[in-house]
C-alpha cells in the first residue's frame, strides 16, 4: 500500500497540513512504498532502502535522505512485503 512518507504517512500528512501541497520527495517515498509492498529476497530489501536515499540525495535533500535511509533500515523490515 503507497502511504507516503514517514509511517503510514505521517510525515507527508503533516507537510501537507502545513504546506498545503506534499513534500518534494514525495515520489521517493512512493516508489519506496511499492518496492516494499512487493517484497522479495533480503537483498531487494537492501536495493530497495538505497534507491530511497538516492532518490532523495538526487533531489537535494541529503540530511533527510539519510535519515530516512537509516530509518528504514532499522524499523523497516517487518513491512517488508506487507500488503496491508
């Protein structure tokens, strides 16, 4: 399930209350979504937390790029391949 960022969205929801719009990298954390929702081996885990980082690294935003990155990495694997 595409949420957003920040889990369940949290974090696009409240930029959105805030800012009126969703946050720029919101299409990082979109594809990130679907990349998780898919699930697979460790490794595609792996790729998938990469390609979040320089998605948001390509955009400018490197602090949260890498803060999310560690994020994921830490709390995300039980919503690897989840479908709910």
């Amino acid at each position: 399930m595409v949420n957003g960022c920040g889990g369940v969205g949290a974090i696009s929801q409240i930029w959105r209350l805030v800012t009126d719009r969703l946050p720029p990298w919101e299409r990082c954390c979109e594809e990130h979504d679907l990349a998780y929702e898919q699930g697979g081996p460790a490794a595609w885990r792996k790729w998938a937390d990469a390609q979040l980082r320089e998605c948001m690294l390509s955009m400018g935003y490197p602090f949260r790029a890498w803060a999310y990155w560690a994020a994921v990495r830490i709390f995300g694997g039980s919503h690897w391949g989840s479908k709910d």
